[in-house]
C-alpha cells in the first residue's frame, strides 16, 4: 500500500469518506498531498498525508479540538495505518456559509 500509487490513494480517499460518514458530512473535500511529500519518512512509510474539509452539524457546539478529534476517531486505525499527516478544517454549517459569503 504505497502512497505513491495512485490507485492505492483512491482507495483510501474511499475508506476515508466512508468513515467521515459517521460525522453526516453535508460537505466532505479530501485532498491527497502525499506526492507533495515524497521522500518525507511518512511517504516512504506507505502512509499518506491529506488535506481535508468537512462541514458537519455535529460541530455545532464544539471547540476545533473536539472537532478533530470527532475527525480522528471516525478515521479510527486508519490514523496508525494509512495516514501519516492530515491538515482539518472543520466548519459548522453556518460558519461554511458565512465563509462562503465572505469570500464573495
């Protein structure tokens, strides 16, 4: 499972997505930055390192530290086995909309 085969890295954006589904995701973008890395220890470990953001009502309430670690337990062992780096933004609805609005 090397990070450097492109079929390996769909693969795992699919297991990522289908964990991050226990967060009801209205909004879910994974970014794999792993050829960006080549070389690094983790990259030549076969693990991978991903850009992601996730909007979720289950934030809503929740400090950035409570929110990724919702994020990393939903990705469970795939934390030790398949991922080496991962970059969150975590947003409530309302604050994505805002974000949007903003950006307009």
């Amino acid at each position: 499972m090397s990070g450097a085969d492109p079929a390996s890295g769909i693969d795992r954006i699919e297991r990522m997505r289908r964990a991050l589904a226990a967060l009801a995701p209205c909004e879910l973008e994974i970014i794999d930055d792993s050829q960006r890395h080549a070389g690094h220890a983790g990259a030549r470990s076969g693990h991978g390192h991903f850009r992601l953001r996730i909007v979720s009502p289950s934030f809503v309430g929740l400090g950035a530290l409570a929110r990724q670690r919702a994020v990393y337990t939903a990705l469970g062992r795939m934390m030790q086995t398949d991922i080496h780096a991962l970059s969150l933004e975590t947003l409530t609805p309302a604050e994505a909309r805002e974000a949007s609005s903003a950006s307009h």
